[in-house]
C-alpha cells in the first residue's frame, strides 16, 4: 500500500527469475579457474543479472505495469532456447546443466529447462496481451510462441525432448482457443493431445532414419517401440516420476504447493483473492493463461520422468512474476493501477 515500496517490489519480482536464465551461461566466464570458484561463480551470476536487469527494467516497456515482468520472461525462454537451438554449448557444468561427474543429458532441453521455457512463454504472452487486445492477434501470438517453442524443443538437432512436444501442443493450442473466443469442446482436446503424439513420432521416425550413431533419444524410441517395449518404458517413467515424489521430502512439499497454487489460480473469486480477480477484471485473456499454464504443467508431469523438476521450474518462475503483474490494492492510489502507463 506505499508506492515507492510496491515499485521497487515490483522491479525485484520482474528480474527475481533472471539468474535461471544466466546460470546457465556461467561458463562463458572460467569461474572454475578462480581462486574461489564458488564466489566466481557468485559474482559471474550476479553480474549477468545486473546487465539484463537494466535491460528488463530501463527498456521502453517499463511505462506498463506488466511491462518489465513480460520482458524478463521473454528473455528466460528466449535465452533457454537459444542455447539449445545452438548445441546446447554452454550447459556443460553449468549451475544448471548436466554434471560430468554425475552424468545425465549433456544436450537439448531437460525438463527442468523446458519447464522455465514454458512458464516463462505463457509469462510473456499473459503480458503481451494487455496489450494486443484483438481475439485475432492473441489467437496468431500463441499459435506463433507455441510453433517456435515446438519447434526448438523437439528437433533432433536443437532441443531432441520427446515429452516437451507432448505437452507443448495442447498448451498452446488451448490457449489459442481460448483466446480466440471458441469454447473448448472434448473432441478439441482430443485433437490437441492426438497431433502432439503425432507430431512427436514423426520426428522421432526421422531422427530413427539416421545412422544408429547419429540418433538422439527420440530415434532410440522407435527402437524400443518396435521391440515391444513401449509397456515397459512407460511404466518405467511414471515409477521414476512417483518416486521422485515420495523419495524427496522437499519436492513433496513442491507438489503440494503446486496442486494448491494450481487451484487457487483458477478459481480468485471463490478463493477471494481479490488483487488476481481484479487482474482478471482488468486483462480478462490472463484467466485462459492460466488455464493452459495449469493444463501444460500438469502434461508436463505426467509425460517426462522428472515431472515433479518441471513442476518445480514452473512453480518457481510465476510465483516470482505473478506480483509483478498484479494490481494495487484498491483505495492506495498507486501509479499504474489500473494498467495505465505509470508516470
């Protein structure tokens, strides 16, 4: 309720998630060689947080209250898949990435980075539409985020993450029916979760094509799928997710938080979270963001073996930016109130 204090609230809510995103270009800078890495480290992180923080808060889009959140998300998922759409270069030993000394998926996307992705994505497009504010034009935004967040996340050569597009597909494509003012029907559903699978195995069936030794993990499923281990796998990923639960006290708690948060989301007025319904009021497409966030995270969990990381990513990402978007409490008086640009 003071201005000054809620505005700089507001400006650590919008560059909070920012060190995911710089984490995992650490290594540009030889930290290890230092004479304490671990502060090297420490100081590489926050100095790359420093220069997109000016970024973020500095652009021209710091005049609309969901500006600087949109740009920091924007940022996250376009950083995320620019690493990957480039040979993932840069998630070797990064804070981030995959351990030599633990080994692990030294390539593509991970769930836990497809789980920023896809948070951060539908974090920039709840902020882009309180902008865009045609059916039409939010309908071509999350049909162009979603075809470019597909696009990186299951190609052999960039992203290679089978679960991804199964989860990407739907997310997207209800969000774009939900924006564009068609009801949902269960047959839209349907076809949404059928054209991910397809999507899915027809590049699985092409990476399959190439030499045994070029083949990603998308081409070695073929492999298992004509050996009739289709079964066996699938149990196999739902084991891994469930223990990944009950066998870590603290992702436990996550998912509890996430079943909660994922309810409390979708329903602001019967839970009488009066600044989220009065977002809703004020920018009614944030409500079908939610709704494909809560349906895309919880696809997520169901369709990757590490779905309680995923869930954990996602969780992380709107809990920090999810503030930054919100109005004021009614009766302060505070600039930007009510989505104007703030002056």
């Amino acid at each position: 309720r003071r201005p000054r204090l809620a505005a700089v609230g507001r400006a650590l809510a919008a560059i909070g998630p920012l060190p995911l995103a710089v984490a995992l270009f650490a290594s540009l800078v030889p930290w290890w060689r230092a004479e304490h890495p671990t502060l090297a480290l420490t100081g590489v992180i926050w100095a790359g947080c420093a220069l997109l923080s000016v970024l973020v808060l500095a652009g021209p889009w710091r005049h609309h209250r969901l500006g600087p959140a949109g740009a920091a998300a924007a940022l996250i998922a376009l950083l995320i898949l620019g690493e990957s759409a480039t040979g993932s270069r840069f998630q070797l030993s990064s804070p981030l990435g995959a351990q030599p000394i633990s080994g692990g998926r030294f390539y593509g996307l991970s769930n836990h980075l497809f789980g920023m992705v896809l948070a951060a994505a539908l974090m920039a497009l709840l902020c882009l539409f309180a902008v865009v504010r045609t059916p039409r034009a939010r309908t071509v935004w999350a049909v162009v985020i979603g075809a470019l967040v597909a696009i990186v996340c299951v190609a052999p050569s960039m992203g290679a993450d089978f679960g991804s597009m199964l989860a990407t597909i739907p997310t997207f494509g209800l969000l774009a029916l939900l924006v564009s003012g068609v009801r949902p029907r269960p047959w839209h559903v349907v076809a949404l979760g059928a054209g991910g699978a397809a999507a899915v195995l027809a590049v699985s069936f092409l990476d399959w094509l190439r030499p045994a030794e070029d083949r990603t993990h998308l081409g070695r499923f073929i492999d298992e799928l004509l050996s009739g281990e289709l079964i066996s796998v699938v149990v196999r990923k739902l084991a891994q997710n469930v223990a990944m639960t009950t066998g870590y006290p603290a992702l436990a708690v996550v998912m509890g938080v996430a079943v909660l948060a994922s309810v409390a989301i979708l329903m602001p007025r019967h839970l009488r979270l009066r600044r989220l319904a009065a977002l809703d009021a004020e920018h009614p497409a944030s409500y079908p963001v939610r709704i494909a966030l809560v349906a895309g995270a919880w696809i997520g969990y169901a369709v990757n073996d590490t779905g309680p990381v995923l869930i954990a990513a996602m969780l992380g990402i709107w809990l920090c930016h999810l503030p930054a978007v919100l109005p004021a409490p009614s009766g302060t008086g505070a600039p930007g109130r009510t989505g104007a640009p703030a002056r």
